[in-house]
C-alpha cells in the first residue's frame, strides 16, 4: 500500500504511509494514526520491520521506523497529506519518492 504525496519534498511521487511521532506518542501508535489519517485504514498486528536513518528530507535527519500491519477496517481513500492511496504489486510500481522507500520495499519482497 503505497500514498501520493500531495505536498513537497517529491510531490507527485508514492511512498509508504507515515509522519512524525508526537511528543509523548509510542511510535507504533504513530504508525496506526498515520496510516488511518493517510489512508482510511486502521491497521493491526504491527510488527516491527526494520529502522532506518535518512537524510533525505530537507528540514534534517529522519529515523525511519517502519512496521508491518494488517487491514482490519476502513474505506481505502487519500487522506491528509495523501493525493492517492493505493495497493501496487512490487514489480509494477509507480514513481516513487525517496530512496528509503526504494530500499525498504525491495528489502522485503
């Protein structure tokens, strides 16, 4: 499941749902809220997958922490900062933003 992003750095371009944690916010509580704001989905069963450094984003580093989930509910529709949200198979994928995206999805074919 991948979103357009609506906004810069690489509008246009699909990545994974995500955000920033707020202070205070477990981290995998985040990605629940990121990928219902984002998506319409709410998520369950997060895993942890993989962390990951950045400096990709032009406002500084970012610590990338990425789960693994499963759909329990919800309309899949853009959201928040998503243009489009959609499922790709991995051998069909539209443009995407990010090298960190690169590299997780094909880390975990």
């Amino acid at each position: 499941m991948l979103v357009q992003r609506l906004y810069d750095p690489q509008k246009g371009y699909w990545t994974l749902p995500s955000g920033f944690v707020d202070a205070g916010e477990d981290p995998k509580l985040a990605a629940k809220r990121e990928c219902l704001e984002e998506t319409g989905l709410v998520v369950t069963n997060l895993k942890l997958l993989d962390v990951l450094f950045s400096l990709e984003h032009p406002r500084g580093a970012s610590i990338l922490i990425i789960y693994q989930g499963e759909v329990q509910a919800g309309e899949l529709k853009p959201g928040d900062d998503a243009n489009q949200a959609a499922f790709h198979q991995l051998d069909n994928l539209p443009p995407l933003a990010f090298a960190s995206t690169k590299q997780i999805l094909f880390s975990y074919e």
